[in-house]
C-alpha cells in the first residue's frame, strides 16, 4: 500500500513537472525578444547582486530576532490590566494591519527617521520591517498561549510563580515547539516584504538587480535572476515550514 502511495505520488509530482516544463517552453517559444536574452550581460555586476542577496538574508533574520522580541512586548501589551497600556497595543495593532508594507516603510522612515536625523537606511528599514511583522508574532504568541493547560496555570498561581518564572521555566518551552512553524512562516514573508525596502535605497536584493539592470538595460534577465534567488530562499523556508508543521503533530 505504501509502495503503491509512493510511485503514485512519484508520477503525479513528474507529470506536475512536465506541466510546468511545458508553460515554460510556450513562454519561452513566443517571447518576442529570446534573441536578444542573455543573462551574461550580469556578469560583471555579480558581485553587487550577490551582496544584496547575503544582505536580503541578514536583514530577513535579524528583523525576524527583533519582531519576535516586539511581538511578544506587544503581546503583554494587550493583555496588561493598565487600560493605557492595553490600549496602545491595541491602537498599534490596528495601524499595522490597517497599513499596507510600503506605506508603513515610507511614513515611518520619510516622516519619522528622516526628522529626527535618523537617516540610516539599513537600521530604520530593518526596524520599521521588524515593528510591522510584531504584530503578526503577537497573533503567533497569543494562539500558542491557548495551548497551554489551565490547569497549569492555576498551578504556577498557587505555587507563587513569578511572572518571569512562569515565562522562563513553564511556558517558553512549551511555546517553542509550537511556535516554530510560524516563525519560519513569518521569517518567510520578512524575506519578500524586505524587496520594498528598495524604496528607501537598502542595497537588498532587489535593489541590487535594479542597479545593474538600470546600466546593461537586461531588464528581463535581471527580474528573471531576481525571481530565482528569492525562490533559492523562500522554497527551503516553506518546506521547512510543512517539515515542522507535521513534527508538532506528532509531538502532541
């Protein structure tokens, strides 16, 4: 039964494949400019390409680091018995989903950082990515949260548990293994959402490619090569992603 799951997946994953090969081959056949495609007129801007694709994933994780770090502030945030408190993460909360990336980027860095003399684009992009992704990982620690048992928590309660203590020694562990799909999950979206931060001159990948596309003119090759490092990032996260999606499963 096993062996016949397998090859019956084995054939349809190739004939997916041959569907793909063949939407590929159309549009490669009826491209109007296939003689003039020539990915090597990129060559001599490898290097800058390469750096904004390494830059790309640096930003990517260390705004995934911090927006866990300002999820979870938020996430006190809204469950604070201060109204005040409470309701700046709520009014924060609404803000950003109300809020399109792009224009969060822009009113932050143009109306925020700039003003203030804070005009380093690397940093204010990687923290506006980060303040924007907190509260999708406040979402993350508040659906993780249910799963912990009632009963356990009137068991810190009466056995004096700190709030630090009850953090550190009950519920992170038991958060983490829960927590792990959706981070990777997010740290996915960080790495398509950090192409805009272009708009405020990050040398990211995006930017990278633009560059060189703005002096070869091989604008095609270029979101072509563009297209493809984002996918050598994004598909691995996505598989890693289901891997641990079915390991929490199991570990329940």
């Amino acid at each position: 039964m096993k062996n016949n799951l397998k090859t019956n997946k084995t054939i349809n994953s190739a004939i997916a494949l041959l569907f793909y090969g063949a939407i590929i081959a159309i549009i490669v056949i009826n491209y109007p400019g296939r003689n003039n495609f020539n990915l090597s007129k990129l060559s001599n801007y490898m290097n800058i390409i390469w750096k904004g694709w390494l830059y790309t994933i640096g930003i990517s994780v260390v705004s995934l680091l911090l927006s866990i770090i300002f999820g979870f502030v938020l996430y006190l945030l809204t469950k604070s018995n201060v109204l005040f408190l409470k309701y700046i993460g709520y009014i924060f909360n609404e803000i950003v989903f109300g809020s399109p990336l792009v224009v969060f980027l822009i009113v932050v860095y143009y109306l925020i950082s700039v003003p203030f003399k804070l005009d380093y684009p690397l940093i204010m992009g990687t923290v506006t990515l980060s303040l924007f992704m907190a509260p999708y990982m406040k979402n993350v620690f508040e659906g993780a949260m249910k799963t912990i048992d009632e009963n356990q928590k009137q068991a810190m309660t009466v056995f004096g548990f700190t709030t630090y203590q009850k953090y550190r020694y009950i519920i992170f562990p038991q958060l983490l293994r829960v927590i792990i799909p959706p981070l990777i999950g997010n740290l996915t979206f960080i790495v398509k959402g950090s192409s805009l931060l272009n708009f405020i001159s990050v040398p990211e990948l995006y930017n990278s490619v633009t560059t060189a596309q703005s002096r070869t003119y091989a604008v095609v090759e270029g979101y072509l090569l563009m297209f493809l490092m984002y996918l050598i990032i994004t598909i691995p996260l996505i598989r890693l992603t289901k891997y641990f999606e079915k390991r929490v499963t199991s570990w329940s």
